[in-house]
C-alpha cells in the first residue's frame, strides 16, 4: 500500500476517488529531496528516492527541504561512526546555519544507568549519539521549521553499545525565523550512513 493517499491513488485506501491532479495528498508522510547537499568528508550523494547517502563525512547540509509545503517534518538517519561522538545540528537559511537560541532537555539510558540534563547551546547537541564502530540512529520531529516562528524538536536516538542505549531529547529553538535547511556536525570523528527527510501532511 503506498504511504501517502491522493485521489490518483485513492482506491487502495477504500476512499472511492476518481483520478486527479498529483499532490493532493491526504495524509502520511512525503519522501523529500533537497534542493542541494554540501559536505566534508569522502563522499555524500543525492539518491534517485531522495535520501542522501553518506561515506565518511565530518559535516553535511541539507538545502531546502523546510518549505511552505508542510509545517512539520521527520527525518530518520542511521550511521556508523569512526569514534564515539555525538552528531549536533543547526537549522540554516540560504546556507547558513543559525548559532543561537537552542535549549536541550536530555535523558540517557545505558545498562541499568538513567540520566538527565538541561542546557543551552549553540546547536542541537547530540541530536544523534554514535559509538565507535557501532551502528547508530535516530528519528526526530521538527515541529515548524519552515515558519517564522520559534521551533520545537524532538529527538530519540540509539546506539548499540552496552548492547543498547538510548538518547531521548528535547530541543527549543528560540530565534523566529523561517528556515529553509539543516546542518549536521559531530563532536568529533566522521559517519557513513543515510539519511531522509519527510514532510509531514497535514500536519
């Protein structure tokens, strides 16, 4: 069943539509593909889906996929890491990314050890967290980039040492104004993996 209803496909969802224009989604989630990448690194590229394939980078930006289309996004990534570190992230307009206003409220879980923390910052830190060599992955909603307005983030990160630990965070984003792309950047070391954005319909 495909994802995403429109009236060109509404038949497998049982809504009895005849065939219409494309883009009049319904609801679900729209696979969407940047307007442009950059990186550091060995090597990113642009799949024929959407999703950016990465190969040992130390930095990547994705160009425009905050846009008047949807409000709210989610985007997945899964990497490994060359070092333990923890990826961070900055929202960015026309490139370039903003440096102020973000807060985190965090809560670690590894083994029988739960903790927590609250600070600001000048990004989303450790918006994913990555141990040496091990795999590594996140799913986080971004409630509102795309509009003038302060944006809320919510972010669940796992990684596989000590078998399985996980990072739940929160992030504010104080500064109203509509961004159109993010920027990702580790503490330290580089990451292969993939990466996907998806609009949010409806929402």
């Amino acid at each position: 069943m495909p994802l995403v209803a429109t009236r060109s496909n509404a038949g497998a969802f049982g809504l009895g539509w005849g065939a219409a224009g494309a883009g009049e989604e319904l609801g679900g989630m729209v696979l969407l593909t940047p307007t442009s990448i950059a990186y550091t690194g060995t090597s990113a590229s642009i799949g024929a889906n959407g999703s950016v394939e990465f190969n040992a980078i130390t930095a990547l930006t994705l160009n425009g996929v905050f846009t008047a289309d949807y409000d709210n996004y989610m985007i997945a990534w899964r990497g490994d890491n060359s070092v333990s570190a923890g990826w961070r992230a900055q929202f960015t307009l026309a490139t370039t990314p903003s440096t102020t206003g973000y807060t985190r409220q965090y809560i670690s879980a590894n083994g029988t050890s739960v903790t927590a923390a609250r600070a600001t910052s000048t990004s989303m830190e450790s918006i994913v967290a990555s141990a040496a060599t091990q795999r590594a992955g996140f799913t986080v909603y971004l409630f509102g980039p795309s509009l003038a307005q302060p944006t809320a983030v919510r972010s669940v990160s796992v990684r596989d040492d000590s078998s399985a630990r996980i990072f739940d965070s929160a992030f504010t984003h104080s500064v109203s104004t509509a961004y159109d792309g993010i920027y990702f950047f580790p503490s330290s070391g580089d990451s292969t993996g993939l990466v996907s954005v998806y609009g949010l319909v409806g929402s």
